[in-house]
C-alpha cells in the first residue's frame, strides 16, 4: 500500500467535525477549572491536595494545551478561512484577548484584593510581567501569527520541517541560559 492511497482527492470532511468540536471544548472546560482552582487558592490554600493534583496535572496542564492546539492546527486545515492575512489578524485578535484575560485573571484581583482586604500579596503580579504571562490564548494567538506568516512565504512542507526542528532546538538549549535578571529571563 502506497502513502498515495490513503488519501483522497475528493472532499469527504466539508461539514463541521464534531469530535474536533468537542475535543476542544473538553481543554476548555478543564483550563477553567484550573484557572479558577489557581484564583481559589489565592484565599484558601486548605484546597484538598487530591483536588489540587487531579485538576492541576491530571486534566489541566499537561493534556489540555496540548489537545486544544492539536485540534486547532487539524481545523486550520480543514478550515474555509485559512489565507495568510486572515490568519494574522486571527492570531492578532487571540493574542490581545489572552492580555485581556490576564488582566482580568491577575490585575483586577490583585487591586480588589490589595484595595477592599489590604492584602497585596495574595496575587502577586511580578512588577507587571504577569500581564505578558503566555496562556493558551496568547499561545494560540502566536501560533496563528507564526502560521500565516509561514504561509504567506508559501514554503515547501521540508522546508516547515526544518524551520520546526530548529525552533525546537532553539528552545531546547534556551532553557539552560540564564540572563542573570529575572526580567530578561521571564520572556525565555
């Protein structure tokens, strides 16, 4: 059996993928518990550690990214709307949403905790670099600017491969450098 013959030149997938729909929409669902667990905390760190564990690195961080962007890269695929300036502005308006969540997720807790409680640490924003605090919003939003762009130069499919490999290496041994100021290093 041939590579060729797995693949059809006829359009068999032209409706809306309701497993990719509800693919999505479970990382969502767990990103929110985990979001909200995170606020929570911030009042009442007697969280049950059980709770904590299965939300935190069970259904939220390790799977639900992943998951989201896979089924958001198979859309983009399958998608009518995937010209290269359309996904830039796509990815322009994700990314300004994800400030937008951070600002409501960090700023407005930390002035009405600071402000109403007189507790200003219970939701520390450090120095205002939270507000850039890449989530999966953001994360979408970037990813959505980097794949227009990469579409727009129209490059062949080896071409993406090594421009993966190597933004993967990259960030590989970026992880081992250290700038000496938290600042520099909060934006590795």
């Amino acid at each position: 059996m041939k590579c060729s013959d797995l693949f059809s030149n006829d359009k068999i997938n032209i409706g809306r993928q309701v497993e990719l729909d509800i693919a999505k929409a479970l990382p969502i669902i767990f990103m929110i518990f985990l979001h909200t667990l995170m606020v929570v905390y911030g009042f009442n760190q007697g969280i049950s550690p059980s709770y904590g564990f299965i939300v935190g690195n069970v259904l939220g961080r390790p799977y639900a990214t992943p998951i989201f962007m896979f089924c958001m890269g198979v859309g983009i695929v399958y998608s009518r709307r995937s010209q290269w300036d359309i996904m830039v502005k796509r990815g322009i308006t994700l990314f300004l949403l994800g400030i937008l969540v951070n600002v409501f997720e960090f700023f407005l807790p930390y002035y009405v905790c600071g402000t109403l409680l007189g507790s200003w640490d219970i939701f520390p924003i450090a120095g205002g670099l939270l507000l850039f605090c890449v989530d999966i919003l953001a994360f979408a939003g970037l990813s959505f600017i980097l794949m227009g762009i990469l579409k727009k130069f129209e490059l062949s499919n080896k071409k993406l491969i090594v421009i993966a490999l190597l933004m993967s290496i990259i960030d590989s041994f970026k992880n081992f450098v250290d700038l000496k100021f938290f600042d520099e290093n909060w934006f590795g």
